[in-house]
C-alpha cells in the first residue's frame, strides 16, 4: 500500500460473538482472529481486498475508524495539529515493524494511521 491509502476499517462492537455472526452472515465477511492477534478478529470483504477489525467498544472508540497508511506518523501528527487536528491516541507499535496512532480532523472526525508492515 501507499501513503493515503485506506488500510482498513475497525468496528467497534460490544458483544465479539454477536457481531461476527452478524457481519459474516449479512455481508460474507470471513472473519478469523490470526496468530498473535487473539481478541481482535479481522475480517476480509468477499473481494478480498477489503478488510479490517472488530475491536472492543470503549468510552473513545465508539465509531467505526478508518487507518490510512502513511510514510511517517510523526510527520503526519504534526501535519494534523498545524492544520487543526488533534492527537486522540499516541503512536503506539501494533509489531516490530509497524505502528498506530489516532488523529481528527479539524471537525472531530476520528482517523487512524498506519505506518510499517505486519505479517500474519
């Protein structure tokens, strides 16, 4: 993937088993927790390309959020607080090699970043 690509979409849900039988029943969704990954199901869209994760709902992620791949989070973060964004979460490791962080937009729009690679 690209700087500016969507990587993918984590939804928030309240009851994990209740949503995986939801999701994969209404869309096809495969949906499957990989190694190292345990209580984060990811599910993939029929077309194989889509995809993200059912994440546990909390106080601060209530709304589905999308990540957008970029070079540099650090670079991104201070792009987003000189244009009047704001940092919701930090820059966090997700392995070794990649990385998250959470960010809005000037109108409180939750956006995750994504930076690295992660081998499943």
């Amino acid at each position: 993937m690209a700087h500016g690509d969507i990587t993918h979409i984590d939804i928030p849900v309240s009851d994990m088993q209740k949503a995986k039988s939801f999701y994969s029943e209404l869309f096809g969704w495969q949906i499957a927790e990989a190694p190292g990954y345990e209580g984060y199901p990811m599910w993939r869209a029929p077309n194989q390309i889509s995809g993200g994760g059912l994440a546990p709902r909390s106080a601060d992620f209530s709304q589905p959020r999308s990540y957008v791949e970029v070079d540099s989070i650090d670079d991104t973060i201070a792009a987003a607080l000189e244009a009047g964004g704001r940092v919701i979460m930090q820059k966090q490791p997700i392995s070794d090699t990649s990385w998250w962080a959470a960010i809005t937009d000037p109108d409180g729009n939750a956006i995750g970043l994504y930076e690295g690679t992660t081998e499943m």
